[in-house]
C-alpha cells in the first residue's frame, strides 16, 4: 500500500513540477512552450549521467541549471521572432526527446541509462523504506518548489512578467526589458522542468528515450488550463485532479470486462482528449483564476497609489 | 543512386504536399495551425481500410467514403470544438486541436488496436525505367498528388468559391461586408481539408501501413513543409514539401538514415532565423 501511495505521490509530483514550470512559463509570462518534454527529458538524462559523480542533491541541481541554460539558448531564438511563431521552435526540442543525436547515441550505444539510487539516501534509508522517502522528499521538493515560485510571482519580477504578458509595448515604453524578462521566466521555468526530471529519473532509478512522449506536455498543458493560468495554487489542485483521475480510471479494467489492455489505454487518452477541449469550452479561466491584484496588495501603506 | 533519391524525395514530398495545403488552408482562414493533422490523416486511413478491407469495396470508392466522412468528422470538429472557441485566440484553438488529435487518434485505436493493417491492393513489381526503380504506389501517389494539387489551385484561384475563401482569409470583416458568410467558408475549408487529408491517409497507407501512429509520422515535416512555403500561402505549402521530401532523402546520403527526422527540425530552425515568413509568404503573421 505504502509504495502504491509513494507511486502515486510522486507521479502527481513530477506532473505538479511539469506544470509549475510550464505555469511560470505560459501562465505568468505568456510564453507558450510546446517543448516542455524536451526539458524535463533533459533534466532526466543531466541526472543520470552526473548523479555517480556528482551525488544526487549535485546532480538535481545540474539537471536544473542544464535545463535553464538550454532555455535561454531556445528563449534567445525565439523571442528574437517574439509573437506567434515561436512554439514552432518548440517542437523541435519536443521531438528532440526522442531523437536529438546524443540521445540517440545514448539509446543506440549503451540501452538505456541506469540512474542508481541516489548514494546518499541508500546509506540512510534501508531499502525497505526507500519508498516512505522517496514519497517524503518529492512532497518536499514541491512544497519549496511552489513557495519559490509564489514568491518570485508576487516579487517585483512577478509583476513584471504579467505586464510584459499583458502589453509588451507598455511595459517596454515604461522601461522594462521585455526580452531579458521573457528570457528570465523561460529559464526559471526551464529549471523547474529540469528538477521535474530529476525526479523521475529518481523514482525510476531507470530512463530511456521512449518515456518521454509529447503526452507529458499535453498533461502539464490540461494541469494549467484546469488550475487556472498563472495560478500556482490551482496548478497545484490541477495537477493532482488530472493524476488522480487518470489513476483512477486504470481500475474501470475491473468494472468493463469487454476493454481490453490497449482500448482501456486508448479510452483514458481519448478522454483526455475530450477533457482539454471540453474544460477550454466550459471554463476557460480554469478552477482558480489568477487573483485579480491591486496597488495597495503590493503597498499597503501608500495611500495615494490606488 | 542519385537519380533514385530525387525520384524518392519528390514522391516523398508530394506525400506530404497535401497534409501540408490541409495545414495552411485551414491556418489561412482560422489563423491557427491545426495540430490534428496527424490525427486526422490516420482517420482517414482507417476509414478508407475498413471500406478497403472489411467491406472488400474497391480502392477507390473506398477512398471517396473515406473522403466524405473524413469532411464530415472536420466540419462535426468545427461546429462541436472550434466554432465555440473562434474569438479565444489562436493559442487556445491549438491546444484544443491538440485535444481533438488525442481523440481521434484513440478512436482508431479503440477500434482496431495497435496492430498495423494493410489496404487490399495487388502487390506488383516495381518498373524500371532507365535504372530507375519506381514502384506503383509511388506512381500511385504522385498521379493523385499532381491532380488533386491543380484541383485546388483551380478551385482556389478561378472559382468563385475560391475567390470567397481568399477573401475571408485575407480580411474576414471585410469579405463579410461584401455579403461572404465567414461561418459558411469555414466549413467548405473543414470540408475540403479533411478530404485531402483522407486522401493522404490512403497514400500513406499504401506507402507504409495503417497503424495508429502513421499521422504522426508526418506532423513533423508537414508543419516544417507549411511554414517553410509560408503559413497560408497553398503554392507555398507544395514547394515547402516537395523540398523538405528532397532533403529528407537526400540527406541520407551524408547523414544516418535514422537521423532524417532532424532534418525538417534543422530546416524550421534556420528558417525561423532568416526568413520567419516562409518562401511565399507576405509580411509575417501577426495577431
């Protein structure tokens, strides 16, 4: 029981960082990013390869800033033709989950990686509880994860980011740097993909090519429609509902008796095909909307600034 | 071996010369790219397999059910999804194709399962033609490509039908002034892109096999076909594939067959540093 909660956990987890990242990204600055696989992917295999050098807290953070670092090359080229047609870009990467040539080396070379137990959780924990903890730490890294990023969101950075999401015209004629801001949310969100991965390539301790499919976006995608764009707290309801159901529906097996293996699989994603275009129809602002700000939300004290 | 590859290349490209129109007309008129290509090809093709081989009709009236019903599945999509979310930007009308491209796509496998099916057509010999090895299906392909292309390009530069749609692509209050019903438009270009992609669903079919995953083996380079002749422009959208189809196959000659994929990538990429609107495409697209 405990290690089907810790699985659940840290799927609901990795989706929930998905989904921060990507909220960060399209829900606060307006950047809409179809490569998110492309990251989190990056993120699993920065892990893998650096974790036997580097310790696991090492190789997280590697995965993170190699994720970042990748974004700001992939934000300098498309926010060069900022407006409608960067997310073409994006699926480049996207598919370069599957078959950027080192990765195809990577899979053709050696098989798949091998990402071992982190080192130093193994000297703390038996085996036996690997589970308890492993379910511990991903709450835990989405805990600091959402309060990092609900503070960046309600700093200064936070609120420039939506006026440059909301009118970028106006907030370069009041000064502020439209291109190193969308620059900025794009690798901060990068990062947050990358620990994503992180993540999955620990609770794997396994990863190879295949597991990154573009589903994986259209999952971070439905956890931020149904959240609520630019709501972190929503994302984070989302993402949990959206893992949940999905869970739930693996047990209609029992209940249908005529579907079997591949049709239950077809029929879950059909309706989550039907889920999306359904939810941008009846509630387009998601189950939270982004909570409308005001001056003195920021300023209690100034009185004028109304 | 060079003469082959650009035999191969050109059919290739003509293959993906119609998804790709399907893909620009639709992004003309509703200014967004259809994500559900893919998905809509694939259902064509198991429409067209299951008149083909289930109900034993011959190749070609298969492919015309197929047409038909594929049509009716885009203008069903558009009243159902699309219509509803017409002023929510385009942003929105992609992620709910890509909704739409999940469904259709698990339809199919729903019905038929993973397996890979085939269309009930006589296996022949290849002819050789000056140490050319062409197959029927390439001529097959090539043959419905070219007519279906001219097809089009008639109906879309000499009809008055076409005339319509141009209007409503290029200012669609303005043609609406002009007494052009924008809704009614709308739905002859549903209409008219899901018989295309029907129609390359069956080419496909014969040049690969019918399984759930055949649409998506040519998003990729349809979309990098599309934006490479300039999103909206239809002239441009069959130049666009024919030179993506071109380098696909001839860059095997340099690079790993499995790495030809990258190809339509590099392609959109450079493409998007010099030239963002395309080969044919006027100003970039802006909202």
């Amino acid at each position: 029981m405990i290690a089907y909660l810790s699985t659940l956990a840290v799927l609901v987890s990795v989706a929930a960082l998905v989904g921060l990242g990507l909220n960060f990204q399209w829900g606060v600055a307006g950047l809409v990013n179809f490569g998110v696989v492309g990251f989190v992917a990056l993120g699993a295999y920065a892990t893998a390869l650096t974790v036997p050098y580097a310790g696991w807290l090492g190789a997280m953070v590697i995965a993170a800033a190699v994720s970042a670092a990748m974004s700001t090359v992939l934000a300098f080229l498309s926010t060069r033709l900022c407006g409608e047609l960067p997310r073409h870009r994006h699926h480049r990467l996207w598919r370069g989950g599957r078959y950027s040539p080192a990765q195809r080396k990577l899979a053709d070379g050696r098989g798949a990686r091998h990402c071992r137990h982190p080192a130093a959780v193994r000297l703390l924990v038996p085996a036996a509880q690997y589970d308890a903890f492993l379910l511990g730490f991903a709450v835990l890294l989405v805990i600091v994860t959402f309060l990092v990023l609900e503070m960046l969101v309600r700093s200064p950075l936070g609120r420039a980011l939506r006026a440059v999401r909301d009118d970028p015209t106006v907030a370069g004629a009041l000064g502020k740097p439209v291109l190193l801001l969308r620059i900025k949310a794009f690798a901060i969100g990068g990062a947050v993909m990358g620990i994503a991965g992180s993540l999955h390539a620990f609770y794997l301790t396994y990863i190879d090519p295949s597991q990154f499919t573009s589903i994986i976006t259209a999952y971070a995608f439905m956890a931020v429609i149904l959240g609520g764009r630019g709501s972190n707290v929503g994302l984070v309801i989302g993402a949990g509902t959206i893992m949940a159901l999905i869970e739930a529906t693996r047990f209609l097996k029992d209940a249908l008796n005529v579907v079997d293996g591949a049709q239950l699989a077809a029929l879950r994603l059909g309706l989550i095909g039907i889920g999306i275009i359904l939810l941008l129809i009846l509630r387009p602002q998601g189950m939270l909307a982004e909570p409308y700000q005001r001056v003195r939300d920021f300023f209690p004290d100034d009185k004028e600034g109304r | 071996m060079l003469g082959q590859l650009i035999l191969n290349g050109l059919v290739t490209g003509s293959l993906l010369a119609l998804p790709a129109l399907a893909l620009t007309m639709v992004f003309g008129i509703l200014k967004f790219p259809n994500f559900a290509v893919g998905a809509m090809l694939t259902f064509g093709a198991y429409t067209a397999w299951v008149m083909n081989a289930m109900f034993g009709l011959p190749l070609l009236i298969a492919t015309a059910i197929a047409a038909m019903i594929s049509a009716a599945v885009a203008v069903l999509s558009d009243v159902l999804v699309f219509q509803r979310l017409r002023d929510a930007g385009s942003i929105t009308l992609l992620v709910a194709s890509m909704g739409l491209s999940l469904i259709l796509e698990n339809v199919c496998r729903f019905a038929f399962g993973n397996a890979t099916r085939n269309l009930n057509v006589d296996i022949a010999r290849p002819i050789r033609w000056h140490g050319l090895r062409i197959n029927h299906e390439q001529l097959v392909t090539a043959t419905s490509v070219v007519i279906c292309v001219i097809v089009i390009q008639l109906l879309l530069y000499t009809s008055p039908l076409g005339r319509a749609m141009r209007a409503t692509a290029d200012n669609a209050a303005l043609a609406s002034v002009r007494g052009i019903e924008r809704d009614t438009i709308v739905r002859i270009t549903w209409a008219l892109s899901g018989c295309s992609l029907a129609l390359s669903g069956v080419l496909a079919g014969l040049d690969r096999a019918v399984d759930p995953l055949l649409g998506w083996n040519y998003q990729i380079p349809v979309f990098a076909a599309a934006i490479l002749g300039g999103l909206g422009s239809p002239i441009g959208a069959v130049t666009g594939a024919l030179v993506i189809g071109l380098a696909e196959e001839l860059s095997t000659l340099i690079l790993p067959t499995n790495y030809r994929q990258i190809v339509s990538f590099a392609i959109i990429l450079l493409l998007l540093l010099v030239r963002n609107q395309g080969l044919f495409g006027g100003k970039a697209v802006r909202k």
